[in-house]
C-alpha cells in the first residue's frame, strides 16, 4: 500500500540534477580512497584523509559547487562531507596537541596512536553513512 505522504514530499522537493548526484558520488570515492591510501600505505587513514591529495581535490569540489546544490537533499551531503574533513583535521590537530607535551611522561604515545584510530574509524563511519544515505536519496542530518 503507497504512503500517501510520499507523493506529497516529492512534488514539494525540488528537481535534482541528476549530474550533481553523480558528482557527490565521485567526492565520496575521492574521500574512500584517501582512506583506501591510508590503509594500503604507510600513511595513516588520518594522515592521508586531512593532507592526502584525493580528499583535498574532494573539499575543493565541494565548496566550487555548494551554491548549486542549495535547497536539496544534495546541500546536506555537501554540508556533511565539508564538516568531516574540517573536524577530522581539527581532532588530529587536538589530538597531537595534547599527545605531544605528555610523551615527556611517555603516556603521549598510546594517546595518539590511540585518538589517531579513533578518529579514522570515525571517519570512515562518515564516509559510509553519508554514501548509503546518497545511495538512497536521503539527506544527511547536520
């Protein structure tokens, strides 16, 4: 039996341009490899995630089409893919900035390698739950 308020939120949504949902995809690959990089290299999941080439062309294409995705489920995606590449750079920083003075007492060490698998696990939560809910032409909550 159909859902009487699907019809409805569909004909208030407005038009997606198909090429744009394609786009997002190509940014999400681009973030999954920064992450494939770091797991098959000697780079880290953050290290290449923040400073890898892959994410950086991804955050760069993010913000060169933002204003054509306003107003869409698209925008959330946009918004959520910006936010994890800032947050993520911001935490590693955090974490090397409080990890750094405590190596002196040596409980520096575990912390970051520790912070550092932490937040590549998030990151790659990010990536996958943000990917799943394009797949499905769902707004991401931000």
């Amino acid at each position: 039996m159909p859902d009487s308020a699907t019809p409805s939120m569909a004909a208030d949504a407005p038009r997606v341009d198909e090429s744009l949902v394609t786009y997002t995809n190509v940014i999400y690959a681009l973030h999954s490899l920064s992450v494939l990089i770091g797991l098959t290299t000697f780079h880290t999941i953050v290290g290449s995630f923040v400073w890898g080439l892959p994410s950086i062309i991804a955050v760069i294409m993010n913000y060169a089409r933002r204003s054509a995705t306003h107003g869409t489920y698209l925008e959330s995606h946009f918004r959520w893919q910006i936010r994890t590449f800032w947050y993520a750079a911001l935490w590693s920083f955090a974490i090397w900035a409080v990890s750094v003075p405590l190596m002196l007492i040596l409980i520096g060490f575990p912390l970051l390698i520790l912070g550092h698998y932490a937040l590549a696990i998030w990151i790659i939560y990010r990536i996958a739950r943000g990917w799943l809910a394009l797949r499905d032409k769902r707004a991401m909550y931000v």
